[in-house]
C-alpha cells in the first residue's frame, strides 16, 4: 500500500497510526501541503478533495477521507479500532467525530488561508480562531471520555484514541494551554507510549525537515 500524506496533517497522522496499530506494511509518499502540492494536476487526479491522506492499495484502487480510510482498514485487519457492541461503537463515534468532523475542518489549512488572504486575519487572529475551535471541541471531547481507563474507553486504543492523539499534536504547535483537558493530555500519552502510534509521530516520517 501507498500512503500518501504530510507529516504535519493530523488526518494523515491518524491513518499512520491505525496501520501501525494493525501492522501492515505500506510505503508514504509525502505531499507538501505548504508547497500546494494537493492542488498539483496528478495529485488532484488521485484525490479530488485536495488534501491528504490517500491509500492506494496494492491492487490500484484509490481510497480517500481518513474516516473512510480507517473504516476500509478496521474491516480488512484486527485489532478493531471500533467495538461491536452499538453503544459502545456509537461513543467511540462520537468522539471520533468531535476531532475530525467539528474541529478539523474549520482549523484546516484552506480555511486558514482564506482566513488571511481574504479577510486579512493576522497571526494573533489565526492563533485565536485555533484556539476557539480546538477549546470548543476538546471541551465536548475531555466531556465524554472515560474517567477510568488508559485510553479513551478502554484498556486499547479505538478510533477516538487516533483521532484525539493527531489533535493534540495540532495543539501543541499552536500552543494551546492543555491544563483543562487532563483526561485528553492522559490519552495522548497511552497512546504515545505503543511504539505503533509513536512510530506514526509527525516528527518521525520521512518529510519531517519540511518547516511551514
Ligand atoms: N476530511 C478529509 C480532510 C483532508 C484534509 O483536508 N487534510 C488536510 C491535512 S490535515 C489537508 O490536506 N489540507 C490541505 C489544504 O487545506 O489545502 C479527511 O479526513 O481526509
């Protein structure tokens, strides 16, 4: 398998991690999203969205949205990152989707630029907006995970546990104050304890030199 991804996206980093987490082999061709390489003819031929992650399986076939993505791989290999029973499924989802559905889109990259280019935010401005929107759902986030276990639900790793570890790392670089999200600082660091989700780190991937 192809990954195509950029060390830095916390989309791609939550991909990395699932295939560590299941131990499949896959080579990472990094896009430079600061470059503009998602807008590139053949980039945009692979995946209209423009962004990253893709997976391109052995067979050709093309699989874009990391939702997607993770939900292809916790069908084709164990372990789950999703539990069978429908309530506890539905949790995992929930916060899963808090991360990736409420607070990744408005803190992307496009939404950033449009932000400055065309309604002239300052870099004081685009930290703040950061800030909100990362507060805002990792408020709802620290709100419905467990109090009791290492990781969000349970003793091992689910979706919500890729999806909140990615985040963080987003966090960190824009240097918000975590000190109210104790239960999400404790699961970044059950999570960066397994070599699996350590190994998936931006810092560790092959285009991590890259400054933005
Ligand atoms: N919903 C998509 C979002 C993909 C996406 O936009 N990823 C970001 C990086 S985290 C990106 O490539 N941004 C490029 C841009 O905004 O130009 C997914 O989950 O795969």
């Amino acid at each position: 398998m192809t990954l195509y991804a950029y060390w830095r996206s916390t989309t791609s980093y939550r991909v990395r991690a699932a295939l560590n987490l299941k131990g499949l082999t896959y080579e990472t061709l990094p896009v430079d999203l600061v470059a503009g390489d998602q807008h590139s003819p053949d980039y945009a031929a692979l995946n209209p969205g423009l962004g990253v992650p893709t997976l391109v399986l052995d067979d050709g076939t093309v699989l874009t949205q990391s939702l997607a993505i993770l939900d292809y791989l916790d069908a084709v290999a164990a372990p789950r990152l999703l539990p069978d029973d429908p309530v506890a499924r539905a949790k995992v989802m929930a916060a899963a989707h808090a991360v990736a559905l409420d607070i990744h889109p408005v803190n992307n990259l496009r939404v950033l630029q449009h932000l400055r280019s065309i309604h002239g935010a300052s870099e004081a401005e685009t930290v703040a907006w950061m800030h909100h929107w990362m507060d805002a759902g990792f408020t709802t986030v620290e709100a419905i995970v467990s109090d009791s276990t290492p990781f969000a639900f349970s003793d091992a790793p689910d979706l919500a546990d890729v999806c909140i570890t990615a985040q963080l790392y987003n966090a960190h670089r824009w240097g918000l104050d975590m000190t109210a999200y104790p239960k999400l600082t404790r699961i970044e660091a059950a999570c960066l304890a397994l070599p699996a989700i350590a190994a998936a780190h931006p810092d560790h991937q092959p285009d991590a030199k890259v400054t933005i």
